[in-house]
C-alpha cells in the first residue's frame, strides 16, 4: 500500500503475499480460539503464525513510500489522501453495515461505520482507520526521519517503548517515564521507510533463517502459553513480540532487495488490487461460509482463501471499469 505510482518489482510480490496472508489469518481464527491438543489445533497454529507478518509489513510498505515522497501544499496532500484511502474506507464500512444489517444487526445505524468498528462484522477496518491517521501525522512526521540518525533514533525509542517496555511490565518493572510520542504500528512504517532507505544487502539465507526462525517460535511459544492457560495466548502474536518484529522486518528487506528481479507482470497487477482484497475479504469469506461450508480447516485453508482471494481481485478489476464507482476501487 503506497501512495507513488511507481513500482517496485520485490514490494508488489510481497504485497500479494500479504495479501493472501491475511485472508488466510482471517480465515483460521475461528479453528485457532477454539484451543485443543489436536493435531489440526496445531497445524492451524503454525500456518496463524505464518500470517501474522501481513499487516505489520503493510504498514511497513507504506511508510516506505509515504515518507520518501513530497508532500508538497498540504491542502491538496490531505484532498489526495482522503480520495484514494478514506473514500474506498466509506465504500467499505458502508458495505459491512449492510451485511450486518441483512443478519438482522440491532446496532444503532452508525455502529460499525463511524465508531465501535471492531465489534462489528467489518472488525478488520480499524487498519485503514490507523492507516487514516498515519496519513494525517505523515507531514510532520517526515522531517523527523529524514535522516539516518534521526531515524535510528526513533526506532530504539520505539523498540524501548513498544517492544521492551511491555515485557518489562509482566517482570515487574516499569520505566518511570511516559511514552510520549511511540505507537507499536508507527514504528513498523517508520522501519519500513529506514530499511527502504538502507543500500545495505542481507544474505538471503540469513533472512530465510529469521524468517523460519520467528514462526517456529511464535507457533511453540504459542503452543505452550496457550496449553498452559487452556484458551487462546495472543502475545506471541501480536503487539510487543520480538519475533514478529524480526519476521516483518526480514520479509520486508527480502522484498526490498528484489528490485532488479523479473518477478512475472501478473504480481504487479494483482498488487493493484491490495486495498480492495484487503477492505472485502472478511465479506468474502463470510458469504464462502454460508455458501459453502463446512468449515473445516481444510476448507477454510484450501477453498475459502483462495476463493475469497480471487473474489476480492475479481471485484477490484470490474470496479474499476465502472463509472464513479471506480472511486472506491483504488489501485
């Protein structure tokens, strides 16, 4: 998700990584929280673990983008930004208000549109709301990582606050000073413009271990935390877990890397597509499990992704062929 029309052959693969990625991640959690000591419990922890790089590198894509452009006069950056992320927003929490609506949602009309969004079918939408916001503080956050130094400065602040600190909390430590400044997502779009910005070249193989080597330790630990408590542990997942950081960070770079690569046209027209599969899939996989079913894990790895994928895509590609509506179908 970037705000230039240029294309970067390694960022549109792994933005239809990411893709799918989430659509997968989407689709597994209802196996997951319902924890047992089954084999498919286990292999729907593992392939969890193996999504959970998508929205982080997201958000590290756009910051690698965003905070290497001009911003030029802001009144018609903020008229630019709100054409391309905030009306395809409205289009899409329009849309989950009707689905909701349709399975007979008591919820006062603007619930899940302009508020309570995670609690609503369209729960997945608090990303483009944060991405909303990113873009907002984007002018002022630029100047302030514009240099190597500055930059470097603001991820260990960030590292301190939203990856150290919270670990700190659960040994019974605290920092005596408050987190002024450092969000867990604006970091990742920070990383992912420094780690744009570095010429440095990482081994391949080097990053293939970090890589493995954080999803086999987020799916054990995992594993283990969640049989000891018998539901569901999601700190390995998400937040303040080290090992997400690294395979984001590793994913990212792999791609970043790939400039010169001929990965096939078809990968950039796909990556076109990142915000609709992104805004709809939920809605996707929804009208799949009616539809089809059953929901086994089977069919939510093998049969609603891929099929929600293709939807989402298939959408995309005749929005933008459709007057007016075209504008809620970014690419």
């Amino acid at each position: 998700m970037s705000s230039l029309n240029t294309r970067h052959e390694g960022i549109d693969l792994l933005k239809v990584i990411c893709c799918f990625s989430v659509i997968l991640l989407h689709a597994l959690v209802y196996r997951v929280e319902r924890y047992d000591d089954s084999t498919e419990w286990l292999l729907a922890n593992i392939l969890s673990a193996a999504t959970r790089e998508a929205v982080p590198v997201f958000f590290m894509i756009s910051g690698a983008f965003m905070l290497r452009s001009d911003i030029g006069p802001l009144g018609r950056y903020f008229a630019k930004a709100a054409m391309r992320y905030a009306v395809p927003l409205l289009g899409g929490l329009a849309a989950y208000k009707l689905l909701a609506l349709s399975q007979g949602d008591a919820s006062p009309l603007l619930s899940g549109v302009l508020y309570n969004v995670r609690a609503s079918i369209g729960f997945h939408l608090w990303f483009m709301w944060t991405f909303l916001g990113l873009a907002l503080v984007v002018p002022l956050l630029r100047p302030m990582v514009a240099a190597p130094r500055d930059r470097a400065l603001f991820l260990g602040l960030w590292l301190l606050f939203c990856v150290a600190e919270p670990w700190m909390g659960m040994a019974g430590l605290s920092l005596p000073m408050d987190n002024m400044l450092f969000m867990r997502n604006t970091g990742y779009f920070v990383a992912g413009y420094a780690l744009y910005a570095w010429a440095g070249q990482v081994p391949t193989g080097l990053l293939a271990a970090g890589i493995v080597t954080s999803i086999v330790a987020t799916a054990a630990l995992t594993a283990t935390r969640t049989a000891a408590s018998g539901s569901l542990a999601l700190i390995f997942y998400e937040g303040p877990s080290p090992f997400l950081a690294v395979y984001s960070a590793c994913a990212f770079k792999w791609a970043s890397q790939q400039k010169r690569v001929p990965w096939p046209d078809v990968f950039r027209r796909l990556s076109r597509a990142t915000f609709t599969v992104y805004i709809y899939h939920i809605l996707a996989l929804s009208l799949l499990s009616r539809w089809i079913g059953p929901t086994t894990l089977f069919m939510r790895v093998c049969v609603h992704t891929p099929l929600a994928f293709a939807a989402c895509v298939g959408l995309y590609f005749v929005g933008r062929r459709i007057p007016v509506l075209r504008l809620f179908f970014k690419g």
